[in-house]
C-alpha cells in the first residue's frame, strides 16, 4: 500500500513540474489544463506540501500577467491552507514574498503583518 500511495504523491510533483515549465514557455494554455489536473488529483490525494506550493504557483501566475488582485487571493490561501496543513516553512516564504510585495506597493500594515507571520513560522 505504502508504494501505491508513494506512486500517486509523486504524478502531483510531476504535475507542478510540468506547471513550471509551462509558465517558462509562458504556455498559459497547457497551465491552466495541468493547473486543473493538479487540483483534481489534490481533492482525491491529501499531499500537504503540494497543495501549498500548487497556490504559490497560481499566485505566481497571476503576478505575471499583472492579475495582483488575484495574486493577493491566491497568496493569502496559500497561506492559510499552509497553516492549516502545518507546513511552516512555505508559510515562512510565502509570507515573507507577500509581505515584500505589501511594502513595495506602500501598504505597510498588511506588509507587517505578513512578515510577523513570516517570523512566526521561521524554522532555524
């Protein structure tokens, strides 16, 4: 069983490696498809990390085309499923990043506190 369930988490990192490469080739069309295939596996298969990184990668996506709205959204849930799922050094990075993109663009209560949650999930 144990290689069975080992098998299926390893097609969701295929799936957000494949992900990456599209939005290097800037392949918005084969993103979304393997996008969509990735959350269907993830509503079937709880695999924590994947899941967190598969928001970061949405969100970055949305920062690209310039979509910051949905960037913040998809950043915020980012972070909020990587709190749930106890996964606290993608919510130490993703919240430093979002914290980052709060002070650029001069909203610096939002800026702080996704630094202090940043800081409350930094893993020496």
């Amino acid at each position: 069983m144990s290689e069975f369930l080992s098998e299926k988490h390893q097609k969701v990192y295929a799936l957000r490696n494949m992900i990456e490469v599209y939005i290097e080739l800037k392949d918005w069309k084969n993103v979304n498809k393997v996008m969509n295939e990735a959350f269907h596996f993830l509503s079937i298969y709880d695999v924590p990390i994947a899941h967190v990184q598969l928001y970061g990668l949405k969100a970055k996506i949305f920062n690209i085309r310039g979509d910051y709205y949905e960037y913040e959204k998809n950043m915020q849930k980012a972070i909020e499923v990587g709190v749930e799922k106890k996964q606290h050094r993608l919510v130490a990075e993703l919240s430093y990043e979002l914290g980052n993109f709060y002070n650029e663009n001069r909203s610096y209560k939002l800026s702080a506190k996704y630094f202090k949650i940043s800081a409350e999930n930094k893993m020496d």
